[in-house]
C-alpha cells in the first residue's frame, strides 16, 4: 500500500462526507503478473527452440546429479539467461515467503495470478484475503487445526485438501508446484486440478539439476516432516544461481 485516508471508519466517513471518495487506498501499480512472465517465457522458449543452435533443457540426455551439474555446459548462452531469470524471480517469491513464515503468516493461496511484479521488476505477492497468522513464538514445525480447503485446488497441499492439520509448510508444497510451472512453463495438473490429494505430481525431467529435482520433490512431499521450510528452498535456489554464474 503506498498510501491511505486518515479516517478510522471508513463507513462513517463516506456517510457524513456523502462522498465515495472520503475513504480510500493508493496501491502500488503492477503492470504484470507472474502468470504474464511465465507466458512471456514461454514465447521465448519457442523463439529460442527454433535457431538451430539452440539446446534446450529438455533436449538433454541423461541425468544430472552432481552438485556441479553438466547440464549447464550443454545450454545455449540464451537459455542459460532465461533460466537466471526465471530463478531470480523464484527467489524474490521464495524470500517474501520466507518473511511472512518469520512473522508467522501462512499465506495460503500462492499462485502465479497472486504474484506481481512491479515498474522495476521486482516481485510483490498481493491478495492476503486468505491469509492466517499464527500465534506468537509458534514452533513453524507444530500443525493446527486450521480451515481446510483454503486456496486455490490446484496449488493447495494435500493436507489442506484433506482437511487435516497443516502449518507454513502448507505454502511450501504450493511454491513447490509454482516453482516446477515457472521452468516448465506449464500448469501442473492441467487435467486435475485436485491431484496433489490422490498423490500425483508433475513429471521432473530428467535433464533438470539434481540439486533442483531433489528439492522440487521434497517439497511437494506428502510428508511434513520431509518437507523442507521454504528458507531451506532460498539456498537450493541462490546455489543454483550462483552455479550460473560465469
């Protein structure tokens, strides 16, 4: 929020005044959603298909295991680029995250039409109508009896679905999901939305990091307490980044 009128009750405002306009909110303006990046991405993914030269992720052969992946090597200069960029901007999501989990907040609807991203770039996560805190001082690694099926089916964790007790983990099993659509440039569970209850997931190439794979995989586990906290996720993914650096 960049800005807002100083009256307390906003009904009574507009009442006295007999102006719509005596109670309002400035938001910050964001021109883009992170559904538009990952369809922009995906444009460019085709563009960079077509040049002849061009080796792709999923044109690799074989699996990548190691820490100091091969994989990057056989990228062209351009696909090494998208994929820094559309890793800096999970990063940007993974840390707002990683703030709200601090402040106990369990955001409860990540998606990428929840994303935005500013003038400059930046990401904003927006629309905490969903959105639940914790008491003060909360082990993060304690569930409770929250609502369930709160969110977005799609994204929602199986437990949330189920309508069994969950904590921010909750939102590191629908990062998890976000995080595979930004680099597949695919929504998952195209055909099922509410897949993640009967233990479906996405398809991991092969060909993507192992590093990468193995934290995708642990954060979409049906089990909590293999679920990493999305703080674990942050350094996954600024090692990887830091990997692509020349």
């Amino acid at each position: 929020m960049v800005a807002a009128s100083e009256h307390k009750d906003p009904i009574e405002a507009i009442l006295q005044s007999k102006r719509i306009d005596a109670c309002f909110l400035i938001l910050e303006y964001l021109p883009e959603t992170l559904q538009d990046r990952i369809q922009s991405w995906k444009k460019r993914r085709l563009e960079l298909a077509k040049r002849d030269k061009t080796v792709s992720w999923n044109l690799i052969r074989g699996p990548h295991n190691n820490r100091n992946d091969t994989a990057f090597s056989l990228l062209s200069q351009a696909d090494k680029d998208l994929f820094a960029q559309q890793l800096i901007v999970a990063l940007e999501v993974a840390s707002a995250l990683e703030y709200l989990h601090s402040q106990r907040v369990i955001f409860r609807d990540l998606k990428p039409s929840n994303v935005g991203l500013d003038l400059k770039g930046s990401v904003k996560i927006y629309d905490f109508g969903l959105a639940t805190q914790l008491a003060n001082k909360v082990d993060l690694d304690t569930t409770h009896s929250l609502p369930g099926r709160v969110g977005t089916t799609r994204y929602m964790a199986p437990e949330v679905l189920r309508n069994e007790p969950y904590n921010v983990k909750a939102d590191v099993f629908s990062f998890s999901l976000l995080l595979w659509e930004m680099i597949a440039l695919e929504r998952p569970h195209e055909n099922m939305p509410g897949a993640a209850v009967y233990g479906d997931r996405p398809s991991i190439p092969k060909s993507w990091p192992g590093q990468f794979r193995c934290v995708l995989k642990r954060g979409w586990s049906e089990n909590l307490s293999e679920r990493p906290h999305i703080r674990d996720m942050t350094k996954v993914l600024l090692d990887l980044l830091q990997q692509m650096q020349p």
